[in-house]
C-alpha cells in the first residue's frame, strides 16, 4: 500500500517499509440491502485486510515511520483490532510490541492474532480510555517506544488511502460514507482523504459523512463522555474519543450526522450482511449498516450512492454469533436421516 500512494504519503525510507499487502479492498455492490434503504448501496469490505481490519492501513505507515525513527519497541491501546494489527506489523518490523488492553474485554479471534504474533499483552483494571492515557505516557517517557494508536497522526495518513480506492472504484465520491464510530479515527481519516482527492483536482465534491455508535457507547451523541460504555460491539466500546475533533469536523463541514444504534439493531445488520449479501463482518462493523437501515425506516435515507465500511472481519468475534446460534444435534450417519433434515 505504502508503494502504491507514496505520492500521498509522508516520506518513508525504502529500507523501513513494513508492509502485509494491506490496502485495495473490495467494493462490493448489495442489491439486497440497496433495495431496503432505497439507495444504490456498496459496502467496503476492509475485514480483508491482512490482519482482517481496516487497522492495516494505518499500522503499516505508522509502524514504518517509527522504524525509520529508530524505535524498536511499540506500544498501543487497544479493544482489539489495533492490538491484532500492531503486533503483525511489529513482527514484521522487527519490533517489540506491547499491547495495553482492559482485562476481559478483548474479543477471542483478536487475542488469539495478539498472541501467534508474539506480542506481550498487559490487561488493566480499567477502560479503554484508561489504557490509552497509560500508553500515551509509557511512549512519551520511553524514548525508544512508539505509540502506534489513532492518536499517531502517520495512522491517519494510511487510513485516509481507503477513500481515494472508492472514489477510483466508483469513479467518483459517493453521495454519502456510512461508518461505525469508536475512538473516532477512521472517520476523520476518510474525511481527509476525500479532501485531499477533491483538492488534487480528481473529484467535484465530497461525500456527506454518517458515523453511527453503539447506544451505549455514544459520547459524540451525548456531547459528553461515558465512563463505562457498553455494547456487544467491542471494538466501539470507547467512551472517550481521542479523534472526536476530527470526526466532528467532518460531520460538519460534509452536512453529516453522528447518531446512535441499539444493540439489536447492530446484530440485526450483521445477520443480514451475512444472510442476504453472504458478507460476514464483527459486529462494529455492521453499526454502519444498521444506522442506513435506521435511516430508511425514518425517511431520512440519502439519495444516490452510498459506501459502508465494514471496519472488520466476523471471525474477529465469533462469540457475537456462537451466543446467539447453537450447531444442531448429530443425527445417524443414514441417508434418510440427513434427507429428513434436507426436508425430503
């Protein structure tokens, strides 16, 4: 990815490049899910990453920079898929990788990526907001550590390359960008990048940006922090954004909106991508698409074309499905008995 927008990209020796083959994810057309909201719909399928989140982007210029730097030790916070992703691109640096997360709240797939990478995790008593100010310190006091989280403005630089890949799909901007909203980075990095785009002269306007968050993870919706979010989507279960200027800017200067979606209504969209449009995503992914629906029903859809971005797999969590879906009993190895279950 780092080869291919170079020209877009902060400067990066050739020596430190540290990349997975990230970048130039599907757009995908859903003609299902387009004939609910009443739009032509595509959705961005960022869970195809080498790490299997839209985290990649970011983590190959970020992890890059500081290698170029001379760090050889990194460090982040983490519900996640910045954990997954920091310790693959470490590895692949030759860096040392520590990932601060809260204890009990990282999904199995994403643990188990923190761990095969050889990554030492550090489980606090405390929130994601508490583990972002411990690591913030920890690379501010350590001279060789780098911080490798959104706050790291290089992780915004590679993010931003997924806007210029739709408008290059599509030909130009769509009229709106429906996405899921956590710590907030992601949506201020597709705003920079439609900006840098239109200014570059390659598109007319900008697309507006929708952010939608988990009900109980909402602080851009409330207008003030959530001391203990929660939500079945772990990877938005932030409730202090470090990137909520950004994400408010873009809301703004688009003519967008930051609104929230309930539990049930995320699992709902994440039943029917995979149901309907045979795409499996985690379930902060489907906050996006579950916000567009919302938007549908209420009248309020956007004309035209529109993006959702699916930030991450469905194997990242699969506890999200196993504790809604159970295997059925075995039946005997007989043709009639597996004809019955067939509806024979």
């Amino acid at each position: 990815m780092i080869r291919r927008w170079r020209g877009w990209l902060p400067e990066i020796p050739e020596q430190a490049v540290a990349e997975l083959g990230e970048g130039d994810t599907p757009l995908v057309e859903a003609t299902r899910l387009s004939g609910r909201v009443g739009a032509r719909v595509y959705l961005k399928l960022e869970g195809l990453n080498p790490t299997a989140s839209f985290k990649d982007r970011g983590m190959t210029v970020a992890m890059s920079r500081a290698a170029a730097a001379g760090r050889t030790a990194c460090v982040c916070a983490s519900t996640g898929n910045t954990a997954a992703s920091a310790a693959a691109y470490a590895a692949r640096a030759g860096m040392v990788c520590f990932v601060v997360v809260p204890a009990g709240k990282i999904a199995l797939g994403k643990a188990v990526q923190v761990l095969a990478h050889g990554a030492e995790i550090v489980q606090i008593e405390g929130n994601f907001d508490a583990a972002l100010r411990l690591s913030r310190r920890a690379a501010e006091e350590l001279e060789h550590v780098a911080l490798v989280n959104s706050v790291n403005p290089d992780r915004i630089e590679g993010q931003n390359t997924a806007a210029f890949e739709v408008c290059e799909a599509l030909g130009r901007p769509p009229e709106a960008l429906a996405l899921p909203v956590g710590n907030a980075g992601n949506i201020t990095a597709y705003w920079k990048g439609f900006t840098e785009w239109q200014r570059a002269g390659r598109a007319a306007g900008r697309p507006r940006m929708l952010g939608f968050q988990a009900a109980g993870a909402a602080p851009l919706v409330a207008g003030h922090d959530i001391e203990s979010p929660e939500t079945v989507a772990s990877a938005i279960r932030i409730g202090s954004p470090a990137s909520r200027e950004g994400a408010l800017r873009a809301v703004r200067e688009s003519g967008g909106l930051i609104e929230s979606v309930t539990d049930a209504e995320i699992l709902e969209a994440q039943e029917l991508l995979a149901r309907e449009e045979g795409v499996f995503c985690e379930p902060a992914s489907a906050a996006g698409v579950a916000g567009l629906l919302k938007l549908a029903r209420e009248g309020r859809a956007p004309a035209g074309t529109a993006v959702c971005v699916l930030t991450g797999h469905g194997l990242k969590d699969p506890d999200a499905v196993l504790s809604r879906v159970r295997l059925p009993e075995p039946v005997p190895a007989t043709f009639e008995d597996v004809a019955r279950r067939l509806g024979a």
